[in-house]
C-alpha cells in the first residue's frame, strides 16, 4: 500500500459522489448571487460539514474515508457543476489534506493532529501560499520569528487566500529568521529557512483584509490574510516548505483539473440547452431556422465535446498513473511539469469551451449576469494557477533541450 492507494469501495466511492451532486445543487442556488454581490456564502460552510464530504481524503487510521486523489477530484468536478467558484474554494481544502497525507516534510505526530481535526471535528483547511511581490513562485517574505520559548511570531500578508472565510485551519509558508527579524540576504539560505505553518485560524493576530475583487471566480471569497505576530509552537510546524509541501503538488494539479473540468462540463451544457431551445423565426432566406440545423453550430458543439473528453480522459489517466504508481519512473524535475499536464489540459478546455459557448449564445449570452457570461469569466482564472499553460510549456521545451535537470 502507498500513499495513492485508494481505501474505499466502490459503493463508498459512488455514495461520495451522491453527496457531490446533491451539494452542487445548494452550490448553484447561490451562485449566481454570490458573483454578482462578490462574496463567498458562509453559508455553505455548514453544508459543506454537513455533506460528509470534510474528511472524504483523510485515510482511515485518522477517523478520514480514505479517498484516493482522483475520486477527489471528481468530487470537485460534480460541486463544479454547480458552481465552479465555490466548487473551487472548497477544492483548496480537499488539495490540503492530500498534500498533508503525504508530506514528507512533516512530522506524524502533526499529521495525525491535523488530520484527525479534519475528519473527527470536520474542520476545514485552507492554504494562502502566495504573495504580491512574486506569487508561489516566490520565497516567503512573511516572517516567522523565534520567540525564544521554542515557537514563533508570524508576521506578513498572504494574497489569494481562498477559502479563508470558511476556515478552521491556516496552513502558510514563512521564513523563519533570527531574533532580529530579518530576512536572509542569499536566496538559497533564504529557501532553507522557508517553513509551513498550520495554525488556528481564531489565533490572535490573524485577519483578513478585504481585497477580493476580480474577474471571475468571485465567489471563492480569496481575499488577503493578514498576519500580525501571530503566536504559532512547535505543534504547528510542518516542517520545510520548498522540500515537504510541493513535493506533493500532484494534488494540486489533478483537483485542480477536476474542478475547471467540471466548469467545462456546465458551459457546454448551458450551449447545449440554448442550441437545442432556439429559434430565428423568420428571416430572408426562411420562414423559420433551428440553430441545431446549422452546420458551425453543429461543428462547434462537436469541438466542445472533444475538448471536454480529451480532458476527461487525461484526468482519468493521470489519477490512475498515481494509483499504479507508473510516476516512479518520472525524472524527478520534471514531476510538477507532468503532474501539471493535468491542470493545464482542463483549464485550456475549460476557457476554449466557454468561449465557444460564448459565441453560440451571442448578444443575448453575452449581458451581463447570463451564465455563460459568468462561465465565461470564471474560466479565465484557470490562467493564474501553477504552473500556468507557457510555464508549463516553457519548462518542458528547456527539458527536452537538455537546459534543465
């Protein structure tokens, strides 16, 4: 057994996806609300916890279902069906327990303690790694500073922090310095000192600055976590960032491409309904036309349904690459670039069929607050997360040339 084999069954596997689609349903009643007036529903906190779906990837010697990474993901294809931004907020969680499962960086006592708050008392992980000067990408500037009892003082403010108006759980990165407070001048000491951190989000010290307001996905609520001598002890350290945390990344990526999968799979559904339902009426060439009758429009459906089951597919196949273990035998710095085929393959699906779905609607699609206005700007997000698509293509273009590894 390894840390991708599945726990559960295939009558367990199929009651999580039950209580998915039933959730998606409470997911979309608010949706379109929670866009237009910008907020994340804290409501839906409760149903969430309520869904049984919390502890779905925690594994069964911590209380969890012992869901493998790809049933995850299609858990957040279904809640996507409803409403990919609030699908995608609790997709940050599902992607903090799988990468804590296996986390070499961590130690198992603050595993289990983390994990077991997870599936026994359904708290909810969240995990702002990001900062404005250079996003993941780059090394924390937010500041851990001994406090000289055997804990730290955390200091700084995390952008994008999805998910952190439904939280119990913090998990962050920060340098941790010496007493003077001071960052390392060298990146490469600098990337030795960066840590994680799982903290309680009712910390004194912990707050959020109310900065989201984008194009789409607005309904993740990922606004800015401000962080202001938090007190965090030797029970919240997990251990090296770089090293533990993204050494795990295939969560990322795979739940990731479940949820902008999922976004697809409602735009071509909505282009589907608006095909089928319209007419012209009269024009010069006919009495009456069916949209379904005319050939680009057949064509493009056609396309849609191609990009959707070429994503499909890939998402499919990657999930069972980490089950029977084929990875292994992936050079290990090109395993984020591979596992982030994945996330690029169905968000590029997922922007290029609500585009399509776009066009099809036309003027009428294209007012503000329709859905495939707001599936058409929600994909858009799908650009932003890493790697993105020319990072990706970027790396793997220097690997094959032989200019990294």
């Amino acid at each position: 057994m390894h840390k991708h084999t599945p726990e559960i069954s295939a009558d367990e596997r199929d009651e999580i996806l039950s209580a998915a689609r039933d959730l998606a349903k409470k997911f979309d009643s608010v949706g379109a609300e929670c866009d237009r007036d910008n907020r994340f529903p804290t409501e839906s906190v409760a149903w969430y916890k309520d869904s049984g779906l919390v502890e779905i990837a925690v594994p069964k010697r911590f209380g969890g279902r012992g869901a493998d990474m790809l049933t995850t993901a299609l858990v957040g294809l279904e809640l996507a069906k409803g409403d990919p931004g609030i699908a995608l907020a609790y997709n940050m969680h599902q992607a903090m327990v799988g990468i804590f499962r296996g986390n070499a960086g961590m130690t198992e006592e603050v595993r289990e303690d983390v994990l077991t708050k997870v599936a026994r008392d359904r708290q909810i992980l969240c995990g702002p790694f990001s900062e404005a000067r250079a996003g993941l990408t780059g090394l924390a500037d937010t500041v851990a500073v001994p406090d000289g009892a055997g804990g730290w003082r955390i200091s700084g403010k995390k952008n994008w922090s999805t998910l952190i108006e439904g939280a119990d759980l913090i998990a962050l990165n920060a340098t941790v310095t010496d007493a003077d407070g001071k960052l390392p001048e060298d990146f490469r000491e600098h990337a030795a000192r960066e840590a994680c951190f799982i903290i309680p989000k009712d910390l004194p010290g912990v707050g959020v600055d109310r900065t989201w307001d984008t194009l789409g996905m607005r309904a993740t609520g990922s606004q800015t976590l401000v962080l202001d001598e938090v007190p965090a002890t030797e029970g919240m350290f997990a251990g090296n960032f770089r090293t533990g945390l993204i050494g795990e990344a295939e969560w990322a990526a795979v739940l990731f491409g479940g949820v902008y999968l999922g976004l697809g799979e409602k735009a071509y559904a909505e282009a589907l309904r608006f095909v089928k339902a319209k007419h012209t009426g009269a024009t010069m060439s006919a009495q009456d036309s069916a949209a379904q009758q005319i050939g680009y429009v057949q064509h493009a459906l056609g396309r849609m349904r191609y990009e959707l089951d070429v994503a499909d597919r890939t998402l499919r196949a990657t999930g069972q690459i980490a089950i029977d273990q084929d990875d292994a035998a992936w050079p290990k710095v090109a395993r984020k670039a591979k596992w982030d085929v994945v996330k690029v393959a169905c968000t590029e699906a997922a922007i290029s069929v609500s585009e399509q779905g776009l066009r099809l609607a036309s003027g009428s699609g294209y007012r503000r607050g329709t859905l495939a206005e707001r599936l058409f700007r929600d994909a858009r997000a799908g650009i932003l997360h890493s790697f993105g698509t020319d990072q990706l293509f970027d790396f793997y273009g220097r690997f094959e040339l032989g200019l990294v590894g």
